[in-house]
C-alpha cells in the first residue's frame, strides 16, 4: 500500500504522462480499487470493468488533482462514481425478449443460484459468529475498501491493533466456512 506522499508523487507525474508512474499506480492501487467497485456492483466482470474505466480516468484527469488533496480519497472517488454509473444505467436497461433487438432472456441455474444463497447464509452466520471488533474491521476492509490505516483511524486504534483483529477474524471465518 502506498503513502499518501508517494500517492501524490505518483499522480503528479502521471499527469506529466510518466507510464512507469501510471504501471505502479495500477500495481499498488487496483485491488483496493476492485474492492470497492465490487462492494457497491457485486460483480466480478462489472467491476473490472468499473476499474478499468477509472484508471483510464486517472490518467486523462491527473492534471486536474490538487495535491492539497487525499490521493487515496480522489482515486476512491473516481471508482466509487464509475461504479454508481454502471449500477444506475444498469436499473435503467429493461430487457424485452426481442430477439430481433439483440435481446433475449437470461435464465439463472437454479442450482447455482441456491448454493450461492447458501454460501451467503454461511457467510453471514460465521461473520455473526465473530467478535464485533473483529467483524467491523474485516466489514471495513472488504465490503467498504479501507485500508489498514484508514480502518486504524476510523476505529481510532492502532495500526497493529486493526491489523490483528482482521488476521484473527479472517482465520476465524476461514474456519468456520470450512466446516
């Protein structure tokens, strides 16, 4: 995970059209970044997609980031608003069965469709399971992005603090997702 500073070195020489910045912008930036867009559309090619258009994004608008600003906030921002687009044009799209419109029904497996409601109900008790503290920082990391450090100050707790409670509760959900 990058620093704030290297973060604002990084987006400064991206907007020069430095392309190794842009390459370690991508590498330290795009898993936190997928995590987000996953969080809010909740599916997988959706939301490569989402990152794919933002860092094309960041590249064309690093000129306009103010480095009086959080990187990490303007990069989360950018994905955050990619994704609310997909997931606001997709609630528009009514598909009408038309296949002279390129359009046709799209049938679940219903046999994937009850394991994975299976596999969320197993999810959700084994996160129920864990120790609150343990749950709101894994919650914070996977669901709504934060990093480590943004958890730390959210929770106002120490970094090695943050960073133990969401190692024990992974273990813990890994556990119990197993029996």
């Amino acid at each position: 995970m990058a620093t704030e500073p290297e973060l604002v070195d990084l987006l400064l020489r991206i907007a020069q059209g430095d392309r190794k910045a842009y390459r370690a912008m991508y590498s330290r930036q795009s898993t936190r970044l997928f995590g987000i867009a996953m969080a809010i559309l909740r599916d997988r090619s959706a939301a490569a997609d989402v990152v794919q258009d933002a860092f094309l994004r960041i590249w064309e608008k690093a000129r306009q980031f103010d480095p009086e600003r959080h990187p990490q906030a303007w990069l989360d921002a950018i994905v955050r608003y990619a994704a609310l687009d997909v997931a606001r044009s997709r609630g528009r799209e009514i598909p009408t069965d038309d296949p002279n419109l390129g359009d046709r029904a799209v049938e679940t497996d219903v046999l994937d469709a009850l394991q994975m409601v299976e596999e969320n109900q197993k999810l959700r008790k084994c996160l129920e399971g864990l120790e609150p503290k343990n749950r709101d920082a894994i919650v914070l990391g996977f669901v709504h992005g934060l990093s480590h450090p943004e958890i730390s100050v959210r929770l106002d707790l120490p970094l090695g603090t943050v960073k133990s409670w969401i190692r024990r509760g992974l273990l813990q959900l890994r556990e119990c997702m197993a029996s």
